[in-house]
C-alpha cells in the first residue's frame, strides 16, 4: 500500500509542477496584449480566449496536486482537535460517500459536454476569433481523473490513520 501511495503522490507532484508551467503562456499572452493595447493601439482578437482557457486550464488541471499538497477549502471546526484514528474515519467516509461518487458524477458529465464540443466542432461564440472550444472543454473528465487518482491514495492515507490513529 505505501508504494501505491508513493507512485500516485509522485505522479501527482509531478503533474502538478508540469501544470504549473501553463503560467507562462497566460503571462506571455498578457503581457502581449497589454502592449499591442496600450503601446500601440492595436489590440488582439484572440487574447481574451486564450486567457480564459489558459487559466482555466492552469487551475482546474492543478487540483490533483491541489488535493496533495491539501490545499483544498476545509471546514474543520472539530477536525483538528480530533484524534488521527477519527479523522481517518470521518475522511474515509467522506471519500466514499461524496468525494468518489461527485467525481465519477463530474467525469461522466465532462466526458459527455467535451464528445459532445468535439463532434460538432464547437467554436467560441465570445470573440471575432472563435477558437475551438472542444480541446478546453476536455480538460474536465482530465481533471476529474487527476483528482480521482490522487483521491485514491488520499483515501488510503485516511483508512492508514483510521486502522493506526497515525498518518502517513
């Protein structure tokens, strides 16, 4: 089982980090238009599109890495006076009864609106440029997937502690 969790952790360390990069093209692109904007009176059709798919992109595609490095909103009025072994149960339960089945929900869900954009070719209905919106609308089930895969080795840590009352 610790390996299992080490294998996962890693891989969603380092998707997180490669993920992280997508900072770059958004700044670059912003930076352009400010530029072409401002500096010269010429702005960009497509620099709105490319942010909002850009950034949207960058966040949604960290929450695996998100949910590692436990950077996700928690309500924990009890939780962090409770010993480990019951926090381990409350957040065992908690992935079986919400987490998983709300994600399976989102993939399924994602899946169907992404084959959906991609075989009518959907395009941006926002902007003179009309990207192709079908490649951005995939990151969903991508997401739900990453998630899913770092969920699975945060349940294990859960079950650990609720076995242990320590985590790992």
């Amino acid at each position: 089982m610790l390996k299992v969790i080490k294998v996962i952790d890693t891989f969603s360390e380092w998707s997180g980090k490669a993920f992280a990069w997508m900072i770059v093209p958004l700044v670059l692109a912003l930076t352009y238009e400010v530029v072409a904007r401002y500096g010269f009176d010429a702005p960009t059709i497509w620099a709105y599109d490319v942010s909002y798919m850009v950034y949207g992109g960058h966040f949604m595609l960290g929450a695996g890495y998100t949910l590692l490095k436990k950077g996700h909103i928690r309500t924990d009025f009890f939780y962090e006076a409770w010993p480990a072994r019951r926090q381990g149960w409350v957040d065992a339960v908690s992935y079986l009864v919400f987490f998983f089945p709300g994600l399976i929900f989102f993939f399924f869900a994602g899946w169907d609106a992404a084959w959906h954009s991609w075989q009518m070719r959907e395009a941006s209905e926002v902007s003179a440029w009309r990207p192709a919106l079908y490649p951005f609308k995939f990151v969903m089930p991508v997401t739900a997937v990453l998630l899913l895969i770092q969920g699975t080795s945060e349940f294990i840590k859960s079950v650990w502690a609720a076995k242990t009352g320590r985590w790992l």
